[in-house]
C-alpha cells in the first residue's frame, strides 16, 4: 500500500525575544489597520476644531479632517517571514513594514529580535532583524498614529487646547 498523504512542514512559535536561523523566505504579505481610540481620537478632533473654527473667522484655510477618518488608523503591510535553525525547525514571524527587497536573500544567516504581539493568537512581531551573512542592521519602518494624525492636525489641536484653557482660566476670573 503506497502513503501518499502529504507531510506538512510543521510551524513553530518561538516565544524566546532573541531567534537565529537561516532566512527561508517572506509569505504572502496582507495588510492591518492600526485602529485609533474613541478618547484619543475624539480629544484631537474638537480641540484641533477650535483652533480651526479660530482660523476660519480670521480667513486662513485650516486643514480639516472628519472623526471617521481620524479613527481609521493607518494601514501597514504584514509579512509573515519563515525562519529555520540548525535543528530544522522552522519558525514564522510578523514582520510589519517594509524592508528593502535586495536585504535577505534566502539561506542568509540571520538574527532577530522579536516582541510578542497583544494578541497572543498571532506569531512574534519582528522588531529588527541582522543578516549575519553581510552583518548589515535592519528596522522594519511602519506607520505609527502621530504620523497618520499628522503634525498639521496635532500643532491645531495644541492651538485649540491653549485657546480652551485661556477662555476657561478667563472665565474662572
């Protein structure tokens, strides 16, 4: 009787922060959405609304931005990145952001460091990676909510928190 039941290579969790292994290769790549809170979002929103309704009265264009579009988030791409060690087991790991193609090839000899995720259903996140082959340093770069808020929306926000405080401390007086 011929097995012809096929063998899945079996995927390990590494849970150590510190993994090294030969780089195998990048999976498909999808992307996640970094959601922003509701009293984050929420605080931003109607102080940067005071600088801008301000900034309205004085004739200026103010940069406007609706709460659905503030709590959104930014989108950054996952790749799942698959690993081996000397024992030939093979590891997977998130990598979110985007490292230069021409940066591991596969049979690099690489090392990485890895943080656990929030949800622990989901594999280590890759925080930085050396490919002990060309001994080059590598940071996976994502965005992050200041930079998907922006420094325009943020510098109104301030405005408007300021102007608030000065008409409450008026007020008080």
């Amino acid at each position: 009787m011929e097995d012809t039941e096929l063998h899945r290579e079996r995927i390990l969790r590494h849970v150590s922060p510190i993994i090294t292994g030969r780089f195998v290769g990048f999976q498909a790549s999808y992307t996640r959405e970094v959601r922003i809170s509701r009293p984050f979002a929420v605080a931003v929103f109607l102080t940067a609304g005071i600088a801008q309704l301000l900034a309205s009265l004085l004739r200026m264009k103010p940069a406007r931005r609706t709460l659905k579009e503030l709590r959104k988030g930014p989108e950054f791409l996952v790749t799942p990145v698959r690993l081996r060690d000397d024992l030939g087991q093979t590891y997977e790991i998130e990598m979110h952001g985007q490292l230069p193609q021409s940066a591991l090839h596969r049979g690099d000899l690489v090392q990485v460091r890895t943080e656990p995720q929030r949800d622990p259903t989901l594999p280590v996140k890759l925080m930085q990676v050396v490919n002990l082959t060309t001994m080059q340093p590598l940071t996976p770069r994502i965005p992050t909510r200041w930079s998907h808020v922006g420094p325009v929306l943020l510098l109104q926000a301030a405005a408007g928190c300021a102007i608030a405080c000065v008409l409450i401390a008026a007020w008080l007086h």
